[in-house]
C-alpha cells in the first residue's frame, strides 16, 4: 500500500496538488517541499464545515486560480461534492475512482 506522502511527492512531481491540512498530510507536504517540488497548495479545515461544504470551497478556489479540464480528487466521494457547484464549475462528468473520484469539463 502507498504511504500518503509517496502519493503526495510523486503527484507534486508532475502537477499542481492541493490538500488538506493534516498531520499525514503536514509531513508529506514537508518532505516534498525538501525535495524541491512545488506545486502544493495546503488548504485549512474550518470548525464545523461539513465534508461538502470543505469539497465546495476548495473546488471553488482552485477553479478562481487554474484553469482545468479534469481534477482527480483523492479521498471525497461523488456524494461529497454538491452537484449545483458541479453545475456551476460546467463539470459535465463524474466519476467514482478507487481513491475518490473524477471530474471532467
């Protein structure tokens, strides 16, 4: 099984990663950074914000800051994510994937 941080360098080796605050999620986004990859932007979980909500936000800023015609998201499910921001983003697919899912414009 691969460790969250070998997941975390191999996919900041090659494009931009987003991820959520957590202390597995810390130390990889550390050792990462140490090896002078970049492209990982650490968001911050809110008190009380549902998991929903957390997928809403984050989907709204990385669309304000990249353009992308397809986003794998580890760890949500294709019930964690509000199909009216779907709507909104112009997301026209929705796959479950072994990790979470996949969304494609």
């Amino acid at each position: 099984m691969r460790t969250q941080k070998k997941e975390i360098e191999e996919l900041a080796g090659e494009m931009p990663v987003w991820v959520i605050q957590s202390i597995e999620n810390d130390v990889a986004v550390c050792s990462a950074r140490k090896n002078k990859l970049v492209g990982i932007t650490v968001f911050f979980t809110i008190k009380n914000e549902s998991k929903m909500e957390t997928c809403s936000r984050i989907l709204y800023n990385v669309d304000d800051h990249h353009q992308f015609d397809r986003l794998v998201i580890y760890g949500a499910m294709a019930s964690d994510i509000d199909s009216e921001v779907l709507s909104r983003l112009g997301i026209v697919d929705l796959q479950q994937t072994k990790q979470g899912c996949e969304l494609t414009r």
